[in-house]
C-alpha cells in the first residue's frame, strides 16, 4: 500500500475522489474517477450511475423549492396587495 500509494496524485486517490464526486463537484468529478487506477471498470460505470441519478435527484428536490418558494413569494405578494 505505502509505495504505490505515493506514486498516485492526491486528487486521484479513492476518498478524495469520493468525496469530490458526491459532496463538491458532483458529475463535474467524473473524469476524476475515470484516470484513477484505483477503481475498476465495474466501480467506475457503478459509481458513474449513482452520480448521475445522484445529481438529477438533487436537481429535481432543487426545482420543487424553488416552486415552493415562488408559491410563498406570491402568497405574501397577493395578501399585501389585499391590505
């Protein structure tokens, strides 16, 4: 583990990968993963899947606030109006 280890760059070692895939950049990581030597091709498409359903997940929760927010926005707006 200690010599093959310090030949690979940190940003291609597996928990900076993960955690650049799933909590700061999202798919935006992926080629990441894809020159890392860690992963083998199996993980790499499995992970490639949960990122993308991942991110259209977040994405959907991030639309329905934003029209939750403009609900509220317009409700407020609607009763000011009325006083």
């Amino acid at each position: 583990m200690g010599r093959e280890d310090e030949h690979i760059r940190w940003y291609l070692k597996p928990v900076i990968v993960l955690l650049l895939l799933f909590i700061v950049l999202g798919p935006f990581a992926l080629p990441l993963l894809y020159k890392s030597p860690k992963f083998n091709k199996t993980l790499k498409i499995l992970l490639t899947v949960v990122v993308v359903i991942y991110t259209l997940y977040l994405v959907f929760v991030s639309l329905e606030i934003g029209r939750e927010v403009y609900r509220e926005m317009k409700e407020l707006q609607d009763t000011s109006a009325i006083h």
